[in-house]
C-alpha cells in the first residue's frame, strides 16, 4: 500500500543524524543526550500518600470525565501561585485591561503544539531562537508552519536580526522563546533583551510564545522577570511544565494566556484528547496545597546545582580550551562548540563508539540543511561517576582530534 | 487586543445550540445529555491496589519520560488480546502482507485526531456517518478538513449515497466509521454494509478511521466482525479506548494501525503530548495481566442492559408512538426522533425548563447550518430512579406538544 500523507506530516522525517545515534545502549553507556529530570527529583513517597488518599477520598470524580479547560482547584492554585511569586497573570479585577487564564495541559509541549495550532495557517511561519528545542520544532513543522531561526547570543538572540526576520516574514504569526535556561544551550536571555522582544512584538503585531518549562530551577544568580510578566497588552502566551518538579511521565502542565487565546486553545485541546489525566491534576492540587512545594523546589535546585557544577569542572578540566561551553545558572543542559575545523559529526560518532552519549547541535537547528559544531550535554540524569567518567572520555577524544589547546 | 486566529481554529465556535443548554444544573437535573461511562463501572479497588503497588515498585519509571508509542509490555499486551478476541492485526510473521503496531494514544480522541492530522492537509474532507460523534467533527474540523456526511440508515450508512459522496469528494481522505453502537445514534452497522464500506474504500483508494470506544458494551445480540479485523490491504486505522471499561479520566486508548501508518501518528503524537500518563499506561497492562478484565467487562454490560432496558421501557410506556427512537444492543446512547411539525428546539428547550438534558440532534450534524427533529439520550450515568422520571418528563411534554399517537 502506497500511503500519501498530509504534507506537514511526510516532511516530519526521523533526522539523519539522531538515527546515527541509535546505537543500543548497554548498561556501561554513559548517556549525556537524555532531558530527563534527575529521578531522585520525583516526591515519591508524598505522591504514593496522596494518590492513595484520593482512591480513598473521591476516586470517582478521579476517574471520570473532567472538563477540557482543567480541574479548577489546580487551575485556581497555580494562578495564585504563579501571580504571587511571578507576578504572572493579568486580571481586569485588579485594574488590567484584559484578563489571563490559567488552562491544564497535557506538559508543556502541549502549550506549544496548541498555541501553533491556534494561530498558524498552512504555510505561515514562526521566529524562533536558533538553536532551540526539537520538539517545538516539530510542533510547528507538523502545523505546517515554517520555523525561522535567529541566531541566539549570550544574552538572547540577537535583536537587529530578530527586527530583520520579522520585517522579512509576513506571515510569521509567533515568536517563540525559552528566555530562562534555554533548551539546548543554557542561555539564559538578558532583562534588557526581554523588553526589546516583548516591544518588537507589540510593534509588528506578533504573539509571543514563551516557554518557560526550568524557570524554577535556579541555582545560581538572580530572577529574571518573565516576558509574560510584562505583558500588559495580552500578547504572551506563556507555557510552563510539573515535568522538572513533580514527575514528567505524568504529562501536566500549564498554560497562562489572555481570555480569548485560552479559550481557543481550550477549544483545539478538546480534539486532541479531551483533557489532561484528571487523576494526576487532582494530584498536583493536593501537592501544592498540601505538601511544602517551594521547599521541594530548593532540593532540586540543590541537586543540579551540584551536578552542573561538577561537570563544569569537569570540562575546565579535561576539555582543551579551544572547546567553548556555556556556563547556565539553571536547567538541565550545556552547550559545547568544537573549533571551527574539526569534524563535529565524526566526533560525536567516535564518542558514540565509546560509549558517551551526546546530542549533535544540528538537531536543534531550525535549519535541517546545516552541520554544527556544537552538541548539548545533559547534567540532570547522569550519576557523578558518569558525568567525571564521561567529561575525561570526550576530553581524551577532543585530545584525539587535533585540538591541543 | 484584535487577535487572528489560524482559519481552522476560528471556525471552531460554541455551537448556539449547545450555549441553550448551558443552564446551570441542581441537585434535581435529570442529564441525559452527558457521554459518561456509569460511576459504578470503574474498578476502584483494583486501580487503588495497583496504583499502591506501582509506587513500591517501579515508582522512577512510571514518573519519569516515557516513549512516544507507549508502555511496551501494554501494546503488546493489548495487541495479543485484540488479535486472540477480535481477530486484529495483521503481521507479516503470520503470512499477512503488512505488519499492524499497536500504539497507545491519550483516549480514542487523540487517535481521531492523529489520524485526521497524518493523512488530511487544509481543505481536504473526510467523509462520514450522519449524524456522527461530534469530537470526531471537530477534530476534522480542527485540522482544516471539511466533514462529509452521508445518511446513516438503521444498519448503517446508506451505500450509494456513500458512493456518490466518494465520486463527488475528490480530495476526500478518510471514511470516518463507528460502526458498533454509534454515537450518537446507538446504531450497528450490518456484516453486509461493513463488507461493503470496506469494498468502496479500498477501490476509491481512501483509508478508512473505526473508531470502537463502546464495541465491547455489547448486552445483547451477536458480535459482527470488525471492518479492521477484515483488513487484508492495510487501510484501516483502528482506535479504541479504556476510558469506557477501566476510567474515562485517565485518558488512555491505543490505534491499531499498518506500521507505516503507525509510525507516522506517532511521529505526529510526540509533538503533541510526548506520551501519554506513563502511570496509567502501567496500570492498564497490571490490570489486563492481573485482573479478570473479561469478567468485569461483563459486569459492566450488565449494568449497561438493566439502564437500557429500563430506558427502552420507559420510552414504550411514556412517549406517544409518534416519537421514535433506536433499540441499541450495547454501548450508551438512544437516538430519540419527533415527529415532522413538531418544534424540536423549542421541545428540548422546554425539557431543560424542566430539568431534564439531552443533546439536540443538530449538534451531531456534519452540517452546521440543519436543524434536527431527532435528540441523543444517555443512560449510562443517570440512575433507574432518574431514568424513569426524567422519561416520564420527555413523554408529558410531547403530549403538551401535541403529540397525541
């Protein structure tokens, strides 16, 4: 059977690149590519409890039919949380001119795949940093929607070449951004370059899309104020995750977005699947409400703080200091630059055949055409033995490579 | 702010007719309007046990990511009972031409809407029974498609207006079919008409989507095959769902799909969700390898046969003869029809003045612009107290509304 699929669907192709790195993994390899939370992150013992108690307490209203927009106890829990500590959330109560609400979604790659479904047309376009996550992405190309990269600085993306691609995309219709401990690289964008994008935006018409899922996972450095924190025209739509806090697997997340936007995205999650597993939202409730959250939130950041910091070291260490690396004050990843000469395909494929695993920086180009001389290491998941063990290997192959100083 | 939502999207408006019905409900409402499998028919204990027993166990894997096609041990457990019960899936190891995958998705809607996203660009069709399950609609809708409809008889679609409808649809992509007791309609399509839709679409080269949420609520009559179970040439994509045996709530289902077909929804799945609740997923294949899940389906059409039945009863003794309705053999809907003459909005108006829902026929219309004599009942979630009441209401206003025999 010849099938003939959409067009958005048939150029969504398993990349070139990521096959080559599908090498089975034995239980010696040492994987830096993975994006998973560290899994002593997860509060198992207050989620065994409170799962147990809501079996206990309304396990009907858990498993039945909820409604799309979320369980409104959740809803209500993260719109104060969020506004208290962030201050996210416009409201006309409070004298803004427009109202926020807050949705449940399905984690935050549903807030991307809705908010490109809400406003891209076949054919429109999306700006974005370059490089930045696979899965948004995808998230466009599977809307139809062209991603248009912007070369993402130490402190943001560049803004004259921002203003250039917007001036020259019509129907570019969002600007998608990760300002806080960006997805691949760690950068994190400046306050200074907020405002500019956020102005930009207000001036040509755009939404801003601002993904915000490792915003809590501070460990170094002062808050930034969110985009959407200065949001007083209703233009962001601001995505965030209990991926990194809670448990990914369970697949919550939220939206915050002006009244009008939210209750299309509502409209479009309801053809997706409806609403978001009640049972975990009901969970997430009782966490939040019950168990000190803000207390977790520090043990994690105590964690990765610890993890970045040891591979930090250790790259200062075993790498050649002609290798580059960002240095992030949050979030799960780094992003390291080979010189340019050196063949970063074969590196990476030789690091592969030893065992370590990294992501190449192609993957996250919004341009599939192109090569890279980066890749992005993930400190959340390793143990300390993988990421010293690891860091000397990639080192060692660097060494291998020609690059001495 | 003057937002431009995407086309699709902007189409997608609160039906007028379902904004009527939004009146606040009490304590006292008889709905007949919802889809809700009966409270009675989760297995709460059991869910509790193995949700209990996940935590002690394997509580990092089932919080942690999971892959885009689902819980290995549950596809295969779910395309081993599919295959021995219902004779699905084909598999080249086993001398068929193609291999079927089975992959998890979250509720039989994301199926729908998967498969509508891998196969339909903007302005294609898809073509379907009318009147059909509205998320399947607007899931059609959603993506840039146009529905269809072709008048579906008491055995099923009518086959040369299905025909016609093929001929005159050329950019038509999928035949969309609930052939075992439809919603909203409760009716089963005939072995004949099966065979037949099967025949069409294969020589017009369209696939065919059954969607089979209720098949297995079967309380009275014989099994009829599949259209998928018939499925020599890979055209039809399967989905089905726990939401009606285990919990609607957790939001899990599965596509039966060929391997490439298969491969694509899931390529299209990651930008959506990722995955689906892992948690869940964990569950569904503890309870289907630890728990009689063919007993307590059983229990469950039990309960389903003693409401219908009493629906049925109370509809024969309540409603003047004029008023027409279907004598389903399983799943949860009744289709309930007025005579030509009567006003059915104003009928349905004046039964929510009474406290008593249904959902007017013209919400199920692949044309938004018809009115409808007919309306869906539910009997799955009222109780026998509500059922009989609640009828009795429906039989005092069609006699107030002149209908006399």
């Amino acid at each position: 059977m010849n099938y003939t699929f959409s067009n958005k669907i048939a150029s969504l192709k398993p990349s070139a690149i990521r096959e080559i790195l599908k090498a089975p993994a034995t239980k010696d390899t040492i994987s830096f590519a993975a994006g998973n939370p560290a899994p002593e992150s997860f509060p198992v013992e207050d989620m065994a409890r409170i799962s147990a108690s809501i079996y206990e307490s309304s396990p009907i209203s858990a498993l039945q039919y909820g409604v799309t927009d979320g369980y409104e106890p959740l809803r209500a829990e993260i719109a104060k949380r969020q506004k208290e500590k962030f201050n996210i959330g416009k409201s006309i109560a409070n004298g803004d001119s427009f109202d926020d609400t807050t949705v449940i979604v399905s984690g935050g790659q549903q807030g991307i795949e809705l908010a490109c479904k809400v406003f891209c047309n076949e054919g429109d376009a999306v700006i974005c940093e370059n490089p930045t996550f696979i899965g948004a992405l995808n998230a466009f190309r599977s809307n139809g929607a062209t991603p248009v990269g912007v070369t993402l600085e130490d402190d943001g993306m560049n803004i004259e070449e921002l203003e250039g691609a917007i001036r020259n995309t019509p129907n570019a219709k969002l600007i998608y951004v990760i300002p806080t401990f960006q997805n691949p690289s760690g950068i994190t964008t400046s306050y200074e370059k907020r405002v500019k994008i956020y102005e930009l935006a207000k001036r040509y018409g755009l939404m801003i899309l601002e993904d915000n899922p490792y915003g809590e996972l501070r460990f170094a450095g002062e808050d930034i104020p969110t985009i959407k924190s200065m949001d007083s025209d209703g233009i962001v739509i601001y995505c965030s995750t209990f991926s990194k806090i809670l448990s990914a697997g369970m697949r919550v997340g939220f939206v915050i977005a002006p009244d009008e936007v939210a209750s299309k995205m509502v409209v479009s999650k309801q053809t997706s699947d409806v609403h978001t597993n009640l049972f975990f939202q009901m969970l997430c409730h009782r966490y939040m409400t019950e168990c000190d959250i803000d207390g977790h939130i520090k043990d994690i950041q105590a964690i990765y703080r610890h993890k970045c910091t040891l591979m930090l070291e250790c790259l200062e260490r075993e790498m050649p200091r002609a290798v580059r690396f960002t240095r992030p004050e949050g979030g799960l990843f780094i992003w390291c630059t080979l010189p340019d000469g050196v063949d970063a395909m074969s590196y990476i494929k030789e690091a592969t055949a030893r065992n370590v695993r990294v992501v190449p920086g192609a993957t996250f180009d919004s341009d599939t055409s192109v090569t890279s001389q980066s890749f992005r290491l993930n400190f959340s998941t390793p143990s300390d033995g993988q990421i010293i063990e690891g860091i000397k290997i990639l080192g060692e192959i660097a060494r291998e490579f020609g690059i001495n100083s």
